[in-house]
C-alpha cells in the first residue's frame, strides 16, 4: 500500500523519541520532517536516527534565510545528508532561492511563503503587503522563477497558488488539522481531505499525530481517511 502524502514533524523533546515516532509513523506516511529545534540540538546524526532502515524521505525543515552565498554554503553542507526536501525562506529573494537551488542540484528546495501562525494582522505589523493569499502568490511566483520546485503555504492559499503556478510545482501544507483538533499556534488551517482537494502535494502534520496515545494508529487512520477521500 502507498504511503499517504504526509510529512510527520518530530518536534521531539530528545532524539530517541523522535526516533521512535519516526519508526511508527513510516508504514503509513511518505514523509518524516526534521524541524530547526530537532537539527540544532542533534546535528546531522539526526537524519540517520530518524531515516532508520526504512528509507522514509526525510524532510529537513530549516527555514533558511540570510545572503546568497551563506545559505549556498549551508545548502551545500547539509546536501550531503540526502534531504529530499529542504525549506529556505521566500522572502530571502530570488538571488538567495536561486543559489540554494544551484547548491544542492539533487534536493527539492521549498521556498516557505507566509508562516501558517502568521495572522492578516500580523502582515500589517511585519510591513508585508497583504491580504495574506495576494502575498503568498507573489512569494510563490517569485519562488519558482528563481528555481524553486516546491512551496510551503497554508491550506487557505493552496488553491490559489496552484492556479497560478501549475501542477509541476509541489505544494507542502503545513496548518493541517484533523476534524476536531485543537489550532494550538497556527491560525490558517484545513482538515487533511479539504488541503488535497484544494491542490496540496504533501500535508505537514505534527502534533494531532505525535501528541496521540498511539501515533502509529494515528498516523494509519489519518492514511486510510485520505484514500477514502
């Protein structure tokens, strides 16, 4: 059976338990995501702890965002532990997307548009134009002129970037809440089936499965809910 189209973030307190996580969820999802606070705290030794003997696609979630020719240099250095997916910010620039492209030719580079927790409100307070779908489009666009071949935006915005940057690109969403969960920080959220009738490629889903009493279970009903949809 295919694995669902699900990343798991392991915003684990210590690597074993992230590593345990991993090991449950990766019969059923295609995606295990290392977070900023997971890397720094472990370091590459993360990757392998959390990749197993399994093969899961490992997505490391850096977010990173300075000038070019350091986030070419950190792209590089992490390039060699395979990521299959790496985030840089778009509101670094083209130049600085452009260069994480060109450095690390054999992982996805996905430009992250608007943070999920980001509110309308927020926009206005930061100085980024918005309504929040007009900004997310612009970063999308800019994103992909510049090499990038995936996007992180909110379920809200899937839609409207998938018209505008078609079906090669592929489209993460974070803010993917199960039917009844809590919102905790995110404030632009979607239940798993609406994020991929809208457009999205891979949900990012963390602690309605990880924070549940059997995240393996969870992580498998979650799955079977999406092949049904």
């Amino acid at each position: 059976m295919t694995p669902a189209p699900i990343a798991v973030a392991l915003d684990a307190p210590d690597l074993e338990t992230a590593a345990r996580w991993a090991a449950m969820v990766t019969p059923h999802v295609s995606t295990v995501k290392v977070g900023l606070e997971l890397y720094l705290r472990y370091g590459p030794d993360v990757i392998d702890s959390v990749r197993g003997g399994s093969g899961v696609q490992v997505f490391l979630d850096l977010k990173l965002h300075d000038i070019p020719n350091t986030v070419a240099g950190a792209a590089k250095a992490v390039s060699r532990l395979r990521p299959a997916i790496l985030t840089v910010h778009a509101a670094g620039g083209p130049a600085m997307i452009q260069a994480a492209v060109q450095a690390a030719p054999h992982t996805k580079i996905a430009a992250v548009t608007v943070l999920t927790s980001l509110s309308e409100a927020d926009l206005g307070r930061i100085g980024l134009s918005g309504p929040a779908d007009d900004a997310v489009r612009r970063l999308a666009v800019l994103s992909v002129r510049a090499g990038a071949t995936a996007l992180v935006c909110s379920p809200h915005e899937v839609a409207a970037v998938r018209s505008e940057v078609g079906p090669e690109i592929t489209l993460i969403t974070p803010g993917v809440r199960p039917a009844g969960a809590e919102t905790q920080d995110q404030a632009r959220v979607a239940t798993p089936e609406q994020a991929m009738a809208d457009g999205a490629d891979l949900l990012v889903i963390g602690r309605p499965i990880t924070g549940s009493a059997d995240p393996g279970a969870t992580a498998a009903a979650l799955a079977a809910s999406l092949r049904r949809a």
